[in-house]
C-alpha cells in the first residue's frame, strides 16, 4: 500500500502536484471560512452533563436564556473629574444604558474580508448593574453574542466599546470595559506586532537551518510551501468534519494543528531529503525520479509508522471525559492522516520533479561528505555505550527531579494577564467592591415537586450563602418566567480565576448549598469559578486512563514495526524518561524559578503525547535504520556508529525545526500557551539529541543484535565477532554502497 502510493506519486508527479495544488487550496480557504462555525468558545460545554456546574450550565438555558455564545461584559462609568457620581449622574447613565440597548451595532467590514464571513451585527443586551458604595462609577451589564476569537465578533466589540466611550464622554462620563471578550480584543491588539514579528521569525530560522544544511534555497523554500498546503488542507478537513458530525471544537484546536502539522510535516520532508541526498550520492548514474521511488518507499514506511504512532497517541483522547481534550485527540489525528498522505504523495513527487535540482547549488553532492559531528558522535556511542547511556540518565534524572513538589495550576487568567485596559478596570472595580462582581458564582435552583419557587421559599438558603466566609455579597432572587427555577448570584471575594476561588466554589458555597436548599428543590453552582473546579476533577480522572491507553497503543504499534519484544520496551522506557525530564525541568522553571502557581492543568497530558508521540518519530528513524545497517554483515555497533552517521543530521535539524515551531508559543502573553510551547520544545530537542541520538544507539550497540530478539537481522548470520563487540565503526560506508567501513580502536 505505502509503495503503491508513492509509487504512483513519483510515476505521475505533476497529477499529484496539480491536485494538491487545487484540492489543498480549496479545503484551505473552506477550512478559514467555516472554523469560527465549528468552535465552541464555552469551556463549561465541554463538561460531560454529570459536573455539578454542567447542570447549571443547563439550568441557565432552559429557564433564564442564557446561550453558550454568550459573552458577557462589564462597563464601568465615571465622571472625568474624579468626583463621586450624584443623583443625576446615575440617571443620565441608565438612560444612556437604554439608548445602547435599542441601537444596533453593525459589524465593520472591509474589503480584505474573506468570503462568506458570519455577520455579528446585531442589539446588545445592555442593563444597569449596580453603584460602587463611594459611588465612584456604576456598573453596567452588556451581553454579545457570538465566537469571541471570530474577527467578526471582535469588530463588533470595537465598534460597541468606541460608540458607548463616544456617547459618555458627551455626557462628561469616562468608560471602561472588562470581560473575556473585552481582554481578548485588548490582548490581539497588543500582540498583533508581536505575533507578526514571531512568525516571520520562526519562518526565518527553519529556512536558515535548511540552508545551512542543504546549501540550497530550493530545500529550504519547498518544504515550507509543500507542507503550508497540507496543513492548510488538513485544517479545512477537520473544520467540516466538525460540522458535518456536529462535534465542536475548542478555539484552541486550530492553531494546535497548525503548529503540529508545521512541525511534524517539515520532519518528515526532512527525513525524505537526507535519504534522497544520500541516494544520490551513492548512485550518481541513476536518475532522480527512481532515486525518490525507491526513497520514498524506505522511508515512507518509517514515515507511515510515526505518524501512526501520533495518530494513536492522540486517538486515545478519545476517551477522555472532559470534552476539550475528547475533541482535540481525533482532530489532530485526522489532521495528521492527512499530512501522512501528502507525506507519501505530494513530497516524493516533488523529488521526482526536481531531482538533483533539488539540492542546486550545493556542490556537495558530487563529493562523499568528511568525517563530521554525527560520524563521531556514532563513533562514540559504538565505542562507549556504558559511559553513554550514563551520561543521558544523569541528565534526565536531574531533570526529572523537578517533578518533586510538583502542582497542578487550574488559574485561567486572561491572555493580557494584568497588562490590559480590560485587566485595569477589572482591578479598578476590585478595589471597591467583591472581586466576583464582574464574573459572579451562580447558584440554580429548580423545584421537583412540582410547585414553583417564591422569594421567600428560598430565603434560609441565600442567608446561608451570605454567611460563608469568603462571600463578599449575595445579590437578590431571580426568579424565572415560570418561576419553576430561580438564580442567586455570588459575589466572593476572591479571584474568580484564581484556586481560592475554585475551593471556596467547591467546599464551603456547595456545602451550604445541600444543606440549606429546600425540599423538593435541586440546586447547582455555576460560573467560572466551579467550572474549572469540575475540569480539574474530570482531568485527574482521564490523565489515569489516556496515560496507560496511549503507553499501550504506542508500545503495540513499535512491536508490530519493529518486529521485536525488546525493542519496544527500549523505546519506551527512553521516551518515558524524556517525559518525566521534560515535565521536571518545566516544574522548576515556572513553579520554582518564576514562582507561578503551578504547570497549568493542561500540560502534563499535552506534553505526554507531543513529547512521547512525536518524540517517537526520531526514534523510529533511527531504530529502522539501526535495523537496516544490521542487517549487512559485520559487527552490531559498526552498524550502530553507520545508523547513528546518517541519521544524527536528519534528527538534529528536524529536532531544531521542531522545536521552533513549538517554541514560538512560548512568547505568547498567555500563561498556559507559554509553558506548552516552552516544554513541548524542551521535549523535541532531548528527544532528539538526547533520547535519539545518544541514549537509544548506545542501548542499541550495548546490546547488540539481541535487542530485535525474536527475530534478529539476517546479518547476525555473517557477523565477524560478538554482537556487542566494536569491529568497526562503519563510518566511512554508505548504506548499500559496498563501502569497506574505517576501524575502530580504543
């Protein structure tokens, strides 16, 4: 099937480039259009209905209206001098508030906006809130409804927040906004320059390394533009998969496969180059388009398996029970499927298009390459495995040490962090009333004996809830239409986005809640602050199953590729070390060094199966070409020093690539974004120097050819001397070329 496919790809090469070319750039622009439709910005939808604050999440739409687009917003109005608002002042702001509830706000537009973009025009629900006691501002309640990382939705806001600021300053009245949306906006604003400046340096950096390498601005260049059109296809796949299925994705979703595909799909071109490089060399006489028909065959096959490898790894958060990461897993899967069809396609029939071209005009084709870094390295590792495999259980060893003490952060504050115009008026309304007054806790109550709810039927409840320790206010009673439901709305002192929040939600305010709420009645606490106290409940639940389903499809997947019980436990013990390090090491940068709450809840699941699924990709090319060398006659840890020599290249540059695609996340202003993209390339870069490199050639030539036990390589037959033993280093040979490898001593 793998041959059959690039096979044809290279027999056929411009067929395959020209629907690429249309079908990729057809589901690109379709996946851009539609994948503001096919997110869900609500983190509490993604709850399984069984959490406390899922229910509320329900009771809030069935009985008072409330969408899961909806975004609310605080305002906070004040007069321009300073001075406390009078009488007049209160109702010149309410009847304002009215004038903003009956205008439409129409959604800016302009004409580099793509086609068939969701208009968000539309009337704010806008209402008075409530006066600061020193009636130093009024607070007003705004709701929009929408995606809130939609462009379209975001101009919405804009065009909102510039008109209210317009209408109060006429009145002598100053404004300021809060809220996820308004934080949002204010954050894209701030880091619309800094985001360009990253991308166009993460581009510049994998370009530089494929010049340095391949000594050729077409190597360095195609890779970029064959891999931006699989990813783009990629993406628009997974966004109408989306909708046609009605699964939802998170906001995050898409730059997550963005990134994934970038780098994975750079990886895998890399790995086909090197070996077309090495072809070419080896056999001057025979052409590029049987060059990259046999590459693309060897390869693919290795390409095929780590991207299954990834596929299953990710697959396996398909049975997660909280929602975000229950969604994320197939689509990334998909995702990856289909860079592993272009992998197999679109890449080997560019090979064969351009053959030697490829590499222009780099001289160094003509020439077998000298002794370098990854021939000694090869050479080191076959003379001193021990020493070695020491050296790398040192590092991860000090490195996973970090994970002592290690906590779990829950905090969700907002991309601006405290650096916003949203994040000031959120501080300025904190210092005069309850921190939750702009994200309020919301207890919903709904009868069950078939009567309906009065005021007074729940009274000893919201004096219950008054006289726990932590809540700052309680608002009054809201009844609905059918009174058959009722809201009480918190307004604790602490945080919202903050642990305080989250066990107070979770210990005291629920406590009171089932002791104090009326027979024949449910109740359930909503709001932000108990919906990430379920998520932490529902993520220590799946990390104790995805961990061991991942573990286990990925160490099914080596045995069947491999061929070997040894083997797979090899690769699994290394890519478990890399882990537990690369979490240890993210521990002690930003819970000790920086002195952050803790890693954010998200990590150490993201990280296991980036780091030990994409980590596994280096591994795989190295243990198949370890394989392959063994099997040529001589001794097992010649054969190592030779897979070592060819590979350590393609692993080191795709590692580097990598782990700049990751590592551009970690500039990002969010907090949880910055520890995923600085772990993650933490992670590649001991996965490939560390992990594929050093430690699992030096268990490979320790053990010899006993680590593919049952089934050891037909060279083992003609092998001179021990498995273990060094004979020689194989560093001058080629794979296949009949080479007489250089002896090694000492």
């Amino acid at each position: 099937m793998i041959r059959a496919l690039t096979g044809f790809a290279t027999r056929n090469p411009w067929k395959v480039i020209a629907l690429w070319a249309v079908v990729g750039m057809a589901l690109t622009v379709l996946g851009q259009v539609l994948v503001f439709r096919a997110t869900q910005p609500s983190t509490g939808e993604f709850l399984p209905a069984t959490y406390d604050s899922a229910a509320a999440l329900k009771v809030a739409e069935e009985h008072f209206g409330v969408r899961p687009d909806a975004n609310p917003l605080t305002v906070l109005v004040a007069r321009t001098d300073g001075a406390p608002l009078t009488e007049a002042d209160e109702r010149r702001i309410d009847a304002e508030a009215a004038k903003l509830a009956g205008r439409r706000i129409v959604m800016p537009t302009t004409k580099d906006d793509p086609p068939f973009v969701q208009d968000h025009s539309q009337t704010p629900r806008v209402s008075p809130a409530m006066t600061a006691p020193d009636h130093s501002f009024r607070l007003l309640s705004v709701e929009l409804k929408g995606n809130p990382t939609d462009p379209g939705l975001q101009n919405t806001y804009r065009a909102f927040r510039d008109h209210t600021r317009t209408e109060f300053k006429e009145a002598g009245l100053r404004t300021g906004f809060t809220g996820g949306l308004a934080d949002t906006v204010d954050s894209d604003d701030a880091e619309k320059t800094r985001s360009t400046v990253v991308g166009i340096v993460m581009l510049g950096v994998i370009v530089l390394l494929h010049v340095l390498v391949f000594r050729s601005f077409l190597a360095a260049l195609l890779p970029l533009l064959a891999v931006s059109i699989i990813g783009g296809a990629a993406a628009g796949v997974v966004v109408c998969a989306a909708l046609l299925t009605g699964i939802e994705l998170s906001p995050s979703t898409p730059g997550l496969i963005s990134v994934v595909l970038v780098g994975i799909g750079i990886d895998y071109f890399l790995f086909l180059l090197f070996r077309f490089r090495e072809q070419l060399r080896t056999r001057p006489e025979q052409s590029g388009r049987a060059a990259a028909a046999e590459v693309a065959g060897r390869v693919g096959t290795a390409i095929t398996s780590a991207a299954l490898t990834i596929v299953a790894a990710f697959a396996t958060l398909g049975v997660a029970t909280f929602g975000q990461f229950r969604v994320l897993g197939p689509a990334i899967a998909i995702a990856v499927l289909v860079m592993l069809l272009g992998s197999l396609t679109l890449l080997p029939a560019l090979l064969a298009v351009c053959g030697r071209k490829m590499f222009w005009p780099s001289r160094a084709m003509n020439r077998e390459p000298r002794a370098d870094a990854a021939a000694r390295t090869g050479e080191g590792v076959a003379r001193r495995p021990l020493a070695r495999i020491l050296a790398a259980v040192a590092l991860l060893g000090a490195l996973a040490a970090g994970l002592a003490g290690m906590r779990i952060d829950y905090g969700q504050t907002g991309p601006g962090s405290g650096h916003t115009a949203a994040a000031g008026t959120a501080a300025e309304i904190s210092r005069a009333l309850p921190a939750g007054v702009s994200d309020p806790t919301s207890v919903f109550v709904t009868a069950t004996d078939g009567g309906t709810l009065t005021v007074d039927r729940l009274g000893g409840l919201s004096t219950a809830l008054a006289a726990v320790d932590g809540v700052g206010k309680v608002a009054a009673t809201v009844l609905s239409e059918d009174r058959r439901a009722a809201r009480i709305d918190l307004f604790p002192t602490a945080d919202p986005q903050r642990q305080e929040a989250r066990d107070l939600v979770s210990g005291p305010i629920r406590a009171a809640v089932a002791a104090h709420r009326p027979a024949g009645t449910e109740a359930h606490v909503g709001g932000t602050a108990a919906i990430f106290a379920d998520i932490s409940t529902a993520v220590g639940k799946d990390l104790k199953v995805v961990f061991p389903v991942a573990a286990a499809l990925i160490a099914l997947i080596l045995l069947l590729l491999l061929r070997s019980l040894l083997a797979p436990v090899v690769l699994m013990i290394a890519v478990g070390l890399g882990f537990a390090a690369t979490l240890g090491a993210s521990t002690l940068v930003f819970q000790h060094a920086l002195g952050r709450p803790g890693v954010d809840f998200s990590l150490p699941l993201v990280l296991f199966l980036f780091v030990v699924a994409l980590g596994t990709d280096y591994n795989i090319l190295v243990t198949d070409r370890i394989r392959e060398e063994m099997e040529r006659p001589g001794p097992a840890r010649a054969a190592v020093a030779r897979a070592v020599r060819h590979t350590a290249p393609a692993v080191a540059t795709a590692g580097l690539v990598l782990a700049a695609s990751f590592g551009s996340l970690a500039v990002n202003p969010a907090p949880s974004t910055q520890q995923i993209g600085f772990a993650t390339a933490l992670g590649i870069l001991l996965s490939a120097f560390v992990l594929s490199i050093v430690l699992v050639p030096a268990l490979a030539a320790l053990l010899g050819r006993s680590l593919w036990w049952p089934v050891r390589p037909r060279g083992s037959r003609a092998a001179t001397g021990p498995a273990g033993d060094v004979g020689d280093a194989g560093t001058g040979g080629t794979a296949g070329a009949g080479t007489p490898d250089r002896v090694l001593t000492g």
